[in-house]
C-alpha cells in the first residue's frame, strides 16, 4: 500500500550536499517524491512509496552527509494522493 510522509529536517542542512544525499537514497528504494530547502533553513522532503522503504529513508534522513548537522526532525502523514511519476526530484 502507498504511503506519503512529509519530513522537515532542522540543523546545518543547507550548502553540505543534504538534498542530493537525500535523493541518491530515495532512488536507491525506488522512492518518488521531492526534496527542497526552505528560507528558514530547514529541509523538506515529501516522499511516497511502500512504509518500509519510506522506514529506511528516515533512517537516512537522521544520518545526513559528512558535513551535514541534524538537529530535529519532524515526520508528518500527508495524504498519498500525489502522483511524482515514479521520480524522486530535487527542488
């Protein structure tokens, strides 16, 4: 069954590779979606597929690139009426 979450991820995220780490990830668990900095500094992804591959995303998401700080994170269920075409995009 398809499941969407909305993720929004506090902390040094901006300029350190955050996004693409994210997205490199999400294609890997054949994951669609999207992922984009926000002006207050934070990251948010809204991503669908199967629970336990979303599961393994927000495993990731705490993990971040090398330079990346994660200081909250804060996972929300959307309604999965989103169609990304079977793409996970960076925005």
């Amino acid at each position: 069954m398809k499941r969407c979450v909305k993720v929004r991820v506090f902390g040094h995220v901006h300029g350190v590779g955050y996004r693409a780490f994210i997205q490199k990830h999400a294609e890997k668990l054949a994951l669609e979606g999207k992922v984009q900095n926000n002006e207050d500094g934070t990251v948010e992804i809204l991503v669908c597929g199967s629970a336990e591959k979303i599961d393994d995303l927000i495993d990731v998401v705490y993990q971040g690139p090398a330079k990346a700080k994660i200081e909250n994170v804060i996972i929300q269920p959307v309604q999965a009426d989103f169609d990304f075409r079977g793409v996970f995009r960076v925005i």
